[in-house]
C-alpha cells in the first residue's frame, strides 16, 4: 500500500466497539443503545450519531483511558499504511475544559503517539476541537485549553460537532486565541449545512482548511474561491455516504472538486462508527472514478503540505511520500 497522510480524524470516532465495551464492563456503565448486534455502533442518522458518540466517549475518562486509546487507534492506521496523523482531541471529553486535567491528558496522548512513533508508526499531531453545539463559551475554553499546550504535539485549533448550531461567527473569539498562539485552523462545515457555512467559516474564522466542505459543489463562484485561494478540504466520503449525505460512491462530488482544481485529501472522519477504513476508501474511490495510484500520491502531497505541522516533520514526510526512485541518495 501506498504511504498515506491523514489529517481529519475524531479519535473517539475512531475508538474500536471492543474497547468501548471493555472500558464499559469495567466500569459498570450501562451503553444500551449503542451497539448494534454485530458489535459495531449503531446510529440512525448523523444527529443520532453525535448522541450514540458522546455515550460511548463516556467511557474515556482517564487519561489511561485515552494513552490505550490512542496507542489503539495508531496501530490501526499504521496497518493502512499512514506515516503521518492529525487527530480531532477536545478539551470538553478530557477532564471537561479544564486546563489542569486537559494537560494530563495531553501528556498521556503524547506519550502514546511517541510510543507508537519509535516502533515506525505514524506521526501524530493534535488538533484540539471545539464542539460547536456546546456553545461559544465552551470554545473559548477549548481555545484556552489549546493555547496554553500547543507546541510539538498540540498544533492546531478546529470546530466540529452540529453545523446547525449557531454560525462561525459565534465562535471568532476562540479563533482568534488560537491564531494568535501560532496554531493552524481548520473547522468543518459545507457537511450539514450549505455551501454559504464554508463561506462563512472562511470570512469570519479565517481558516485554511475546512473539514468536508462537500457542499461547496452547490456553488460555483465558492469552488472557485477555493481553488484560487488554495483552500484545502478535508473530504471524508465514506462518512459522507454512511451518514447518508450521498447515495454512493460516484455521486459524491470529490472528484468534481479536484477536477475543478480545489485541492483536496482523504479520510475517514470516524471509522470505526462508519465502518471504513482508509485502504477500503482508496478502493472505492478508484473504482468510482478511475484513480489510480498517481492520483492517491497526488492527495497526499496536498495533505503534508497542509498539515499543522514544522518544517522538519513536512520535509521528511513529504520524502517519505515519494516513490523509491525518486528519493534523494
């Protein structure tokens, strides 16, 4: 398999049903409702997801708990291949917006991705999200949460959660914090609302990716914007079809975005709820719409060359993204 980057990941969302079932059958906890039958999770539609996400998450609560978690989760995507990850990480389900507890739980997560890193698994870096339909002043704890950890580990600032809840605008302040403690912005929008959200994202939130962004299709001066300005979105299609978003594979409206010159990468958003994982998503895309590996090589270069990250890091994965006969002796 191809080396692959990675940038748009919820680790919760990427929580193995095992382990959430361990975690609960330690503690007691009773998650009726949450699994299907099979094991897996079990949602009806994306609002129901977020309720189902948020009772599984209640069952991380340690900073244990997140160390196991995110040794799991890299594990997982060292076997597809990923040399380098950008994880969603919010402050409101490690110790509750506070500073004190959130730092213990950022040492335990970087703990676990050097941990993982020194067996030659992927790199992580941090990005920490706000939850939108937390409110504003629950992003501005966050925000304070990530200016005050950022650094090698925690290297960018992000919004997720229900689109319809409020607009970007509500959330510049915390925005603001972030930017000015150097961290790189991302927010998603353009998944449940319309193209004017990733409008709207990038005036008033100022960012330089969006997270999805898909419905930017629905606008053709918006998808110029982005290829003109470089704008970088993080599309998830598996998630995007799971969720029902779009029938299947070929309607999905990625390929007519990097078609039209928006720049654009590949993840999994919340795999283990949606069943997926990257390698399978490469599949599905190539034989939707004729990718090939030159294709996927091509995404990846745009996602390292987005990526909240140094200069060192970019440099050497961006070499390791090349192909062997193009590497430097």
């Amino acid at each position: 398999m191809i080396p692959k980057v990675e940038l748009h990941l919820h680790v919760e969302g990427a929580a193995p049903s095992a382990l959430i079932r361990d975690l609960a059958q330690r503690q007691g906890t009773d998650l009726t409702g949450v699994f299907a039958e099979d094991g897996g999770y079990a949602f009806r539609d994306f609002w129901h997801f977020l309720k189902v996400y948020e009772a599984a998450t209640s069952v991380l609560r340690t900073p244990g708990d997140y160390h196991r978690l995110v040794t799991a989760v890299l594990e997982a995507q060292a076997a597809e291949s990923v040399i380098y990850t950008e994880h969603f990480l919010s402050p409101d389900f490690c110790g509750g917006g506070d500073l004190t507890a959130w730092r213990d739980y950022v040492a335990a997560m970087a703990d676990a991705a050097a941990g993982v890193a020194a067996q030659g698994g992927p790199r992580l870096r941090g990005v920490v999200t706000a939850v939108r339909h937390l409110g504003p002043d629950s992003a501005k704890r966050a925000a304070r949460c990530a200016a005050e950890t950022a650094g090698e580990f925690i290297t960018g600032f992000g919004l997720a959660g229900d689109e319809r809840a409020g607009v970007p605008r509500d959330f510049a302040y915390a925005f603001d914090m972030a930017r000015e403690a150097g961290l790189g912005l991302t927010a998603h929008a353009g998944e449940w609302d319309g193209p004017r959200s990733v409008s709207d994202a990038l005036d008033d939130l100022r960012v330089s990716r969006i997270g999805h962004g898909v419905r930017a299709i629905e606008d053709a001066a918006l998808v110029e914007r982005l290829a003109r300005d470089g704008i970088v979105l993080e599309v998830c299609p598996g998630s995007n079809i799971a969720l029902g978003l779009y029938p299947d594979w070929s309607a999905h409206p990625v390929a007519r975005l990097r078609d039209a010159g928006v720049p654009v990468c590949l993840s999994t958003d919340d795999p283990s709820f949606f069943r997926t994982r990257l390698g399978w998503e490469y599949d599905r895309l190539a034989a939707a719409f004729g990718w090939t590996e030159a294709d996927f090589a091509a995404m990846n270069r745009t996602a390292m060359a987005a990526a909240f990250c140094d200069v060192a890091t970019r440099a050497e994965m961006t070499q390791r993204l090349e192909p062997a006969d193009d590497r430097p002796a």
